[in-house]
C-alpha cells in the first residue's frame, strides 16, 4: 500500500525540515533530498500504528491573492 502526502518543506538556518500536512509528522536534512528521505521513514514509522484516514489522503493546496 502506499499513501501520497502534501509534504512543506522550510528552509530553517542550515536544516531543511519538511513535514507532512495531514499527519504533521516531520523529519529534516542538510539537503532537500536528505529532509525528503528522512520524512519518508519517518512516515513508515508513523503508519506502522496508524491507519491512514480519508482526511489524510485528501488535502488540497491552492494559492490566493490578497491585497494590501
């Protein structure tokens, strides 16, 4: 089985950290690839003991103009 996520990652000082938006599980890395790998066993780890719900397969993103 496999779960897609909705993943932001920040640059944080010298950390990339990215998490998940549905689970709010995160991991971090030096580099984008190492936050993304690190995220990924997190996420295994995490849904060992949790069964993935619906909210947290079907999250939409969008952007939006706000005027100031």
């Amino acid at each position: 089985m496999s779960v897609k996520c909705t993943v932001v990652i920040q640059k944080e000082d010298s950390w990339y950290v990215a998490t998940d938006v549905a689970t709010g599980v995160a991991s971090q890395g030096k580099t984008l690839d190492e936050s993304i790998d690190n995220l990924k066993e997190a996420l295994s780890l995490y849904f060992e003991d949790n069964t993935p719900t619906l909210s947290e397969t079907s999250i939409f993103v969008t952007t939006m103009e706000v005027a100031i």
